[in-house]
C-alpha cells in the first residue's frame, strides 16, 4: 500500500505563465545586447524564437550612425585643404625719385656722424706737442705777446677749441700764421707754420690739427708760437689760461 505522501515519480512540473514570460525577457536582452554589439549589419533585423511556444516574433531595432560622412567626400575635403594657396601680391611699383631719397639719407647719416663726433670730441686740446722754451713778456727789448713751443718741422698743429678759421695765410713777423674765433668770443693765433691745413670761413673742434710746425717770418728754429685773446682782443699769458681747462705747458 503506497503511502499518500508520497510524490508521484516521472511526473514534469508544470511551468507556469510568469517563468514563460521571465525567458522570454531574458532571451529578448541577450539577443538585443547581441544587436547593439554587432553593429548596424546586426541590427538590421533581430529575430527572437520565443522558448516552447514555436513561434517567431521580428524585433525592429532603432539606431542612429557615430558620425553622418560620407569618406569620399572626406578624402577630397582633406585634398583641397591641403592644396598650396595662391595668395594675390600687390604689384612691384618702383620708387618715386629714389636717388633723392638716398642722397637725403646720406646726408641725414653724414649729419649724425658729424654731430656723434662733435660730441666725443674734447672741448679743449693742447696747442702742440713739444719744449717749452719761451714765456709770454718782455723779451729782447719788446713783449713777446705769446709762448713758444719747439718740436720738428711738420709737428702737428691743434686747435685748442672749436670755433671758425678768420685768417689762414701770411703774415707780417709770423711768416704764416692762423687765428680762429672761438664760440666764447675769445681769440686764439698760431704762426711760423710750415703748412696750413685749414682756410678762412672753415668750422674747426679742439684739437683738429689745423697746421704743420715751422720756422718762417721772425724764428731761429722750428716751434709755434701761440696767443689767447680770451675777448677777442688784447693777449693774456696762455699758461695760466690753459691751465684752468687742465692743459699744463713746461
């Protein structure tokens, strides 16, 4: 006699609607997750066989492309970006008057040598180079008006500051002689040279040389005699002249 307990063997357990429809839904994700792995070839058309119910449902997938191109177009954008410009180059006008303009700027260039000179220039320069061998005072029973300096034939001659050549040539007891007008209105006179290196109306800076040493006119040797006027007329002992703008002669 069987027990009533006890469980029928071979019996199948019945499934039931929600496990039908919980497969059903499983299946549909697998196979939706197999679509968006695939692409858009995959994604065409999803088929889903439903488990036990024999039948077959098509599932439409929507999806949209990464990017809207088209690589032919791609490929001849990229060729023409990157094709070489032609750009537009104003036409070449020759210069109007372009030898006036140069010549200007020489000028203008020569002006700015001219003035970077002057300004490095010193503003007061020691007359010549040489022995002391006369004082400004009587001498020989007249007045020597000036000092002498001796060295050889052709030492240079300086002017002591700027200023504007108003004789250059001859002269009575000088043999030759210069004087220049300075810009503080005072006078400076230097006589004997041998050879003038400068002519009346000319513009001179301290210590341009302006002549050579010599011994003509009134000499027993080779040296420049020198004067300072300091208002233009009437000479003063050049020594102590020179020596208050630092020049020391003996």
């Amino acid at each position: 006699m069987r027990s009533k307990t006890q469980r029928s063997v071979g019996r199948h357990r019945k499934i039931t609607t929600a496990q039908t429809a919980k497969g059903r839904l499983a299946v549909m994700t697998v196979a939706a997750g197999a679509v968006s792995t695939a692409g858009v070839g995959g994604a065409a058309a999803g088929t889903i066989q439903s488990a036990g119910a024999g039948e077959t449902k098509a599932q439409s997938v929507d999806y949209t492309l990464q990017a809207d191109t088209d690589p032919l177009k791609n490929a001849q954008a990229a060729v023409e970006d990157a094709a070489p410009q032609i750009l537009a180059i104003a036409e070449s006008k020759p210069v109007a008057d372009l030898a006036t303009q140069l010549d200007k700027a020489i000028q203008a260039a020569d002006a700015r040598a001219a003035a970077d000179e002057a300004n490095r220039a010193p503003t007061i320069a020691r007359p010549a180079e040489g022995t002391f061998t006369s004082g400004f005072g009587p001498r020989w029973g007249s007045f020597h008006s000036g000092i002498d300096i001796a060295n050889a034939v052709g030492t240079p001659i300086l002017a002591v500051m700027g200023g504007t050549v108003i004789d250059s040539g001859p002269a009575s007891g000088y043999g030759q002689w210069i004087r220049i007008k300075h810009d503080d209105g005072s006078m400076s006179v230097y006589g004997h040279m041998q050879t003038l290196d400068v002519a009346v109306g000319e513009r001179v800076h301290a210590g341009q040389k302006i002549a050579g040493m010599g011994s003509l006119g009134f000499s027993t040797g080779s040296h420049l005699h020198f004067e300072i006027h300091p208002t233009g007329e009437g000479a003063v002992d050049p020594i102590p002249w020179l020596a208050e703008r630092g020049i020391n002669i003996g």
